[in-house]
C-alpha cells in the first residue's frame, strides 16, 4: 500500500514529507494505520545523528493507531485493536526479558537502522528498503511493526493522550522509580521539565517523594511542572544544589534525574552537585552525538559519597507492563496526560513542531495522522 511519511534523507536536514511503500506485515509482523505520534526529543537528535545507524529513514517512534492487518502467527493483536507502539521490542523470552529487563531486549539491536527482527524492512522509498526509527516508524500515516513492539490498549482511552505512553510517559516516569528508586520522603531533583522530566516529575510525586525540584531555564515549563506536583522549581542546577541541601536538612538530594534536551558536561557537574551521601543519579538525557554525551565522573567523590550512577533507558520500564499500568492511573485519575500536549500539528507541520521545541515552546508536540 502507499502512504506518506516524514524522512530523514541525510544528517544535518530537515524532516521532508514523501510518498511511500509499506510492505505486507510477514510472519509476526502487524500493519498499523498511525493516528499520533508524539515530537519527542530524540527524532531531533536523529535529525543531527544516527551512530550506528542509516539514512534515509522514517522518523517517530512515539504513536498510537489502529491495527489493520497482522501477519501468519501473530496472537497479540489483532485487526480493529487500538495500540501503542513500544520503540523498544519485547520478545519476552531472550535473556533480558527472561531478568525483568525487556527494556534491553535483544530484539532492539536494529532500532538505529529501523530493520524488523524478521531481516525486513517496512518502507520503500523510490525502490529501495527503507526503516522506521526505533522499528517503529510513527511519522508515517501507516507502518509495519513487529507484534513486539505493540501494546494492545483499551479501545476506549482517548488515542491522542495514549501515544504519549509510548515514550514521554514511562521513560520519565520510570526513570524517577525504577531507575531511580525513589521513595517515600525522598529529596528528588529533576533537571530538564521537558516532556520526559515532567513525568519524571509525576513518578517522584507517585513514589512518595517529599520534596520534587524541578530545574528548567524556561518560566513555562517551571510553572507547568508545579502543576504535576514538583513542590519547587528552579531556573538551574546551582540553585537546585543549594536548596536540595536546605530541604534535606545539610546532606543534598537522595535522586538526581536528569532529563535535559542535550546531555553535557557541564549538565553533569551540575547535576552531579545536587546529590547527597548515598544518591542516585540517574542519566536519562542523550546528546546529539555520543563524542559530545561524554561527562567527567569524580571517582574520590562517587567512592567515598557511594553515589550510583544509573543510566536508564525508556524509564526501565516493561512495555507490556508498564503502558497498560500507566494507562490505568491516568483514567483513575492519578496520572495527568491530557495536559502534557502543548501544541498539535499536521504532517506538513513537522518541522515548525521541533521549532517551537527549540524555542521552548511546548513541553509535547502532538503530530496529528490524517487531521
């Protein structure tokens, strides 16, 4: 079938909207029709970078649609199912998924190259295969994706708001209780109150955090963030450090997450400043190119503080766990989605989205499929 997506074509580019190709799903492979897909932060360092990687490729990885048609095997999904696309596959069986890792699992090797796990890929641009960003795909109306890397949700939550539980939602989220162990009566810093910190935010909230200090250069986002619960908020780290030791009463914060647009090393000194005797601080955030996410680690500081230093990835959630979890406090009312949705765009409006973003403007830009 045809369809029209957003492609990255070289590094340095813009995303260009074109025409393409969707195969037929194969064995254990599902054809989805996407209906959004959220404008999360790495799509934009796919626009500067993809180690690893190759180009051209469908950005988005962030979505929630439809599914169309499955192929021979699949039992997870079935057509006419509302889903949530998980950007990183869980087979259920490998060695990590197998020690409650899935976050990791091995079916993830290609997400760089967006190469299904059966050696396919989804596209075809003017002839050639063609990937999908994280096996995923979401700027293009309709994809091809492993029953891996498919959440079945109930068909009645609101699709907008479900897509954002693809990546935003469990990555900050989980980064502030799973990786990040935080709990009740905590000092919790959150750097970065983007669309990933301020979930970080709400998972601290949740996990019985007494103090939340959310650290952004932008008034908008500080402002949001004390609506999901942080209890201070600050414009830098410095600031952070100080008051994290005023409210732990000398020693300096229990969990340190760090959720900033671009990873640095002058984020890490500043983030690392903020934790006390025995904290935990969690790498979330990713630079544009691995050579720049380099940081320096003070290894007499970390030895005799016992600081941890814990990098997570997608929140060191279960997709399959977590996504439905996250969507059952958000219809109880214990988690806030609807809100998190700054602004929402067309397609041909992708590109004006990661603008606004740049310009902190929006804490999550909504792609709208077919709007």
């Amino acid at each position: 079938m045809r369809t029209r997506g957003a492609v990255l074509r070289e590094a340095g580019t813009e995303y260009e909207i074109v025409d393409l190709e969707v195969v037929d799903p194969g064995p254990g492979e599902v054809l989805v029709e996407m209906a959004y897909a959220g404008l999360c932060h790495s799509d934009e360092h796919l626009r500067h970078a993809n180690p690893g990687g190759r180009y051209p490729i469908v950005g988005g990885h962030e979505g929630s649609g439809v599914v169309l048609a499955v192929g021979p095997g699949v039992t997870g999904v079935a057509p006419g199912d509302h889903v949530v696309t998980s950007f990183l596959p869980a087979c259920g069986h490998c060695r990590y998924c197998a020690t409650g890792r899935s976050n990791i699992c091995d079916a993830g090797a290609t997400i760089a190259i967006g190469q299904l796990p059966t050696g396919t890929y989804p596209f075809r641009l003017d002839g050639e295969p063609l990937g999908g960003f994280c096996i995923v795909g979401a700027f293009a109306r309709h994809t091809v994706l492993s029953e891996f890397s498919c959440v079945r949700i109930d068909p009645h939550l609101p699709l907008d708001t479900a897509a954002l539980l693809a990546c935003s939602v469990p990555t900050g989220w989980g980064s502030a209780v799973y990786s990040g162990g935080t709990r009740p009566g905590d000092v919790v810093v959150v750097v970065g109150l983007g669309g990933v910190g301020v979930n970080a935010v709400q998972g601290a909230r949740h996990a019985g955090a007494a103090h939340v200090i959310g650290v952004d250069p932008v008034a908008m986002k500080r402002e949001f963030a004390q609506t999901l619960g942080a209890t201070h908020t600050v414009a830098d780290a410095a600031e952070a450090a100080q008051l994290a030791r005023h409210l732990s009463r000398g020693t300096g914060a229990d969990v340190v997450v760090v959720t900033v647009g671009k990873m640095s090393p002058g984020v890490m000194a500043g983030a690392s400043a903020c934790l006390g005797k025995g904290g935990t601080l969690v790498l979330t955030a990713l630079a544009d190119h691995p050579r720049e996410g380099h940081v320096d680690l003070n290894g007499q500081m970390t030895t005799v503080f016992e600081h941890r230093v814990q990098g997570s990835l997608f929140g060191s959630c279960n997709p399959f766990r977590d996504i439905p979890m996250l969507a059952r406090l958000a219809e109880e009312g214990r988690l806030e989605l609807d809100s998190l949705v700054t602004r929402r765009y067309a397609l041909e409006e992708l590109n004006q989205g990661y603008r606004d973003q740049a310009a902190g403007e929006t804490v999550r830009g909504l792609l709208v499929h077919g709007g």
